[in-house]
C-alpha cells in the first residue's frame, strides 16, 4: 500500500493484478447505470433473457423484467467459469469448533450432489416452489446445503440465527407460515453443547410447521433427542437413497428467493424480500470486485448465515465466482484467543472479512500473541457490520494486513443485499473511518432535513436514488405499509432511506456517522453516538467503547459512556474528558463514565446500545438470548448502581 497524506492506494503491483483497476469504471457506469448492470447480467446463465432491465413504478420496482434465472444453476452446471473447470476444486473447507474434529472438505461437485440430494427430499415432503422453508442450524455445511436446496426447487428460505431464542423462531415461522423446518440436536459453543432440538420444538409450537428435519451433529453427546414421531425425520434418512440431480425450478427473476428478518430489541421483526435475478447478479459482481477474487483465493467471512452478512459473502457470493470460502463453527477466540490467526495460517486465507468488535477483541489480546504470525497469504482485509474507528483500522491495516492490504470497510444493510459503499482494492482511495465510494453503479447523496444537498464535511441523511442497487429489497413480507413508512417517507417514494447518517470529504469518500436514532439531542445539538466513540477509542488505551444518550431535564438529553481499557489508567476519566473536549466541544461531554470489563453484544458482534439505555430508563430488558454475554448486562447494572 502507497500512502499519500491521510489516504492509502493499492500498490501498482496488487493495482495491475487487480480485476478492477481503472476508476473510469465509476464513470462508465455512472452514464447509463441500467445498462452497467445489464451488461453484468450478461454474463450470466439465464434460461431466458429479460425484456427490460429496469423498471420502475415508484416507490416499487422491478430488475431483469422477464428473466428467468435459478441461482444454483449458475452456482453449478450452467457456472459461467465452466462446472468442468471447478467441479473439483475445494468449495467450502469447514473447520470445526473442536480442536480435535477433523475438518471437512467438499468439492463443488459433492456440494452439488448434496444440494440435489436433499431438493429431493424436500420435494419427497411436499415442499413446492414458492413454499417457505425455516432454517434454524448452527455453522455446519448443512446449512449451506439447505438454502441451496431451497433455491434449486423455489423453495422461499427464511434462515433464522441458531442463537435466537424459541420466542424469536416461533415468530418468524408464524409470519412466514413455513410448513418444514430444518434444524440439529445441537452445536458446539465456547466448549459447551447447546440443545438446539429443544429451543426448536419450542419454537415451532402454534406455528404451520409439519416436518422438522434434524441434522445429526452431536450425537446425543449431551442431551438426548426428544423425538416427535410423524413429525421429526433425520437429515440423513431423507437423502440418503434420494437421487443425485434434480432438475432446477425455473424461477421469474422478480420471484421471491429469500426472507431474512432484521433483528431488533422491540416490536416485530421485519421480513425483507429479496428476489432472484436482482440478487444473484448483485451478490456475483460486488464479491468479485470488491474480494477481488481470483480462482486461487481462500476467502473466509466470518459472519454467521443467520445475517445478510453471511447470506452474501458466507455463501453465494463466493459460490458464484467458484472461490473457495471457509466456515467455521465457533467463536474465533475459542479454545485460544488466536483460534482465528490459526485459522488464517491453517489455511492460507486471503481475505479475511470480519467485524469492528472482533478487530477491536484482537487489539485488546495485544500483539505479543500475534508475533508467530507472518500473515503472509493474506492479500484484502476487510471490515462489516458497523462502523470502523481510526484506531482499530490502523490497528487492523499494520498488525494483521501488515501495512501491504488494502482494507475495504463496507457499507450495507440486511434490506440492500450487498456492499453499496467501499472502496475497490484495486483502485482505492482508502482512508482510516471512511467507509469510502459508492459501488458503480449506484448513485448516494447526503441530504439535510429539508432535502437539500450537504455541503463537504456537513452531516446528514444517507439516501440513495433510482435505479437503485438490483438487489435492494423489494419489500416488507406481508407489511407494505411497514415498508412504505420506514424507507419512502422520509423524502418521497422515489428515494430510498436508509435511516443512516453520513458525511462526505473533499474525496466524495463517505463516512458513516451511524444511525438517526443514534443521535443525541444535548441542548439542540446533534451529536452521534458513532463521532463520540470514534473520538475516545483514539486513546491508545481505550479498546472498546459504547456511547448512548440519557434524559437530562436541562439540556435535553447527555450522553453517558462506558470504556474498556487495556489495564488499569490513572485519572481514566478525566483523560476521555479532555479527548471528547478536544476531539468535539465542550457540549458533548458526558454525564457520567463507566469502566467495563465488557458490553453486551449480539453473535454478531454488534453491541447492544438499546439495552445499555435501558438499563437507565428502567424498561425491561426484553429477551436476552440473542446476546452473545448475558451474563454482561448485570455486570453493568452492578456497575452503575456502585457509582
């Protein structure tokens, strides 16, 4: 990497290897951007071809009008790279939480056999196009195989995260009325075996669930399996004698492909739609370019499949461009704090796509644990899931890319389907806590209250305008007013809002500030949550923090911090005092300041900001089980009531 002031560039070598590597590309597309995703499209395997490539009744709209498309096809036997040229190549390496289980490996043509065999099964249990399928499985190779099986047949998947509880399950199968679950006895979590089978009987009760297939992954090691008769059926008894190949449906690129369901600490989540033509050329082209994946790459997404994170980039994203992509089981700092960096060198990863809070867990271990590591295979580094503040990204870019990776920080949401800002490996700009350009292609502006254009450096509303990106959710399932309210009233039906807050440089390199509701109101000044925490975390010794606004009946609202340091710092507070003084204004600091040993996040790894408001405002606490540390949010309590 060539830095030049405060921004880094590829270097011409990684430059010229690149696949892209000329910023003409963002003009090319920025003039006809209908006709830069058609010629994508192209390069594709279509059963038929699309009579019109956009268009758009607003605030609905439709991509690839008449297509007809099945993704597996292009995954596999229609796989535009040649299904001879990869069919025996490494699909997907599977590395199992145990130290001692020897990992699995398989091909893209036993992935194939796999998929074909249980699309058979399904069908064998009446599971048609159309049909809504849950998947409830831990980070096993079944869980691939089950949405892949889905799509082969139009089945719609609906994956719900294995650590949701049975409430958040029961839920989600009630919306979508899915008559087949597939789930396992159990997983493997930090050591310890979690009896999945029993949160998923809980979960299909009252639901239209009929069949619940059960992958065998723990063999009754813990917990032995409650068996409902009729209704439960091993995974393996209903592959093993089904056929090897079963005919693709042929699906309408505008059908629908998935529903996942955005998370959130209250009300009911909302099931986004995304379609079948849309999404695969999306997820195609945003893997390739921005992984900059070759035939050679060893890619690993660390983000489980129950996100979009790992719908995308844990799955079809690498499957289409014929990568192969590692998944793993358990946590990345379990049974060791470097299980990941043994990962990384076990496999010769080459781009590694993790979160701010896990690069932030690595920071906190120190670098002496990463001394036996070269990371000589790592080749693109990059960030997901929220914002990355400039001390983790330097941290990042010089201890585990080595100061030679370039490292795209990436911005999207469960409802776009795919990255829609960073910057491309090959071409840069790169600059520490800017996410960076919008994706060609696709056109972003920064609008103030009233709808009007921000100037350089002034906050305001991440919006994106039509064609919009092809893989952008088609709407609310069975919710179109949820899906009118949130996203096309804020400046009419023909924009999209994102709900996020964000700046531009001089660069036109975006930074995203963090989301409205994250902004704090103190004495009629906004100030983000996400420039508060970008501003403590550059104190060398602050790893982790999290800021969150309170009530205060003079100025509206003040925002209270909790920090984790690396060890015990003489006048702590005082030295964020005078940082957030320094870095912000007076007017930003806060009302009080709480040292950690931890805060609550999701698996995720995104931290939990509305419990931490909660805990003042003395709402209940909702359900925790989607937490990753329960046991952190008494710890915290305990901490406030002591100060």
């Amino acid at each position: 990497m060539i830095k030049k002031g405060n921004l880094y560039y590829p270097s011409k070598d990684f430059q010229k290897k690149a696949i892209i590597n000329n910023p003409s590309i963002y003009k090319k597309a920025e003039r006809n951007p209908v006709k830069f995703w058609e010629d994508l499209a192209k390069e594709l395997f279509w059963f038929k071809k699309w009579k019109k490539g956009f268009v758009h009744n607003p605030p609905y709209f439709e991509w690839f009008k008449g297509g007809k498309i099945n993704i597996t096809s292009n995954i596999f036997e229609n796989n535009p790279l040649g299904f001879d040229k990869i069919k025996n190549k490494a699909a997907l390496i599977w590395e199992p939480e145990p130290i001692e289980e020897r990992p699995r490996i398989l091909t893209y043509y036993e992935l194939f056999r796999e998929v074909n065999r249980l699309a058979n099964g399904l069908k064998d249990l009446g599971v048609k196009k159309g049909d809504r399928v849950g998947i409830y499985l831990p980070m096993i190779p079944e869980a691939i195989i089950s949405m892949l099986a889905c799509a082969r047949i139009g089945a719609v998947h609906a994956v719900v995260f294995s650590a949701f509880s049975p409430h958040a399950l029961q839920v989600r199968l009630q919306d979508t009325q899915a008559k087949v679950l597939i789930t396992a006895d159990g997983y493997y979590r930090r050591g310890k075996i979690i009896d999945l089978k029993k949160n998923a009987d809980r979960g299909t009760k009252n639901t239209k669930v009929k069949k619940v297939i059960v992958v065998n992954r723990t063999d009754d090691k813990a917990y032995p399996v409650k068996w409902n008769k009729g209704k439960d059926i091993w995974y393996e008894d209903l592959t093993k004698n089904q056929k090897d190949y079963c005919k693709p449906e042929i699906m309408d690129s505008e059908d629908i492909f998935f529903i996942l369901y955005t998370s959130g600490s209250t009300g009911k989540p909302k099931g986004c739609i995304h379609t079948c033509g849309g999404y695969t050329v999306q997820a195609k082209f945003t893997a390739k370019w921005i992984f900059d994946l070759k035939q050679d790459d060893i890619f690993w997404s660390t983000a489980d499949l129950g996100w979009v994170t790992g719908h995308t980039y844990s799955c079809y994203g690498p499957l289409l461009n014929g990568t192969t992509f590692i998944m793993f089981e358990g946590a990345p700092n379990w049974p060791v704090p470097d299980r990941w960096g043994q990962i990384i060198e076990k496999y010769g990863v080459t781009t590694f796509y993790t979160a701010p809070t896990a690069i932030r867990m690595f920071q906190k271990y120190g670098t002496d644990l990463l001394k036996k590591y070269k990371f000589e295979t790592l080749q693109i580094l990059g960030s997901v899931g929220e914002p990355i503040d400039e001390a983790a990204w330097k941290w990042y870019f010089k201890e585990i890319g080595k100061n030679k990776c370039p490292l795209v920080d990436t911005w999207w949401q469960t409802e776009t389907g795919g990255i829609l800002i960073t910057c491309l490996p090959g071409i840069g700009p790169f600059k520490p806590s800017f996410t960076g350009l919008p994706f060609p292609g696709i056109k972003f502006e920064i609008l103030n209250k009233k709808g009007e254009k921000c100037k350089t450096g002034e906050h305001g509303n991440l919006i994106m305008l039509p064609p919009f990106c092809p893989g952008l959710l088609r709407g609310v399932y069975k919710n179109p007013k949820k899906y009118l309210d949130t996203y096309w009233k804020e400046y009419g039906k023909e924009i999209y809002f994102t709900s996020d807050g964000a700046l531009k440089d001089k660069n036109g390199l975006i930074r995203i500030i963090g989301r409205i509701d994250d902004v704090i109101k103190v004495a009629g000044h906004r100030v983000t949550t996400g420039e508060l925490e970008s501003a403590i975390t550059k104190l060398h010794f602050i790893t982790e923090c999290a800021v969150i606004g309170i009530p205060d009946e003079i100025r509206g609202e003040i925002p209270v911090v909790f920090i984790i340091s690396k060890n015990k710092i003489k006048d702590i507070e005082k030295q964020v005092i005078s940082q957030i003084r320094k870095e912000i204004g007076p007017i930003a600091l806060p009302k009080k300041i709480y040292s950690v040993s931890d805060l609550p996040k999701t698996r995720s790894g995104k931290i939990m900001r509305r419990i931490l408001k909660k805990l003042f405002s003395k709402e209940p606490l909702g359900d925790l089980s989607t937490l990753a540390n329960p046991e952190t949010v008494e710890q915290i309590k305990k901490v406030i009531i002591d100060k």
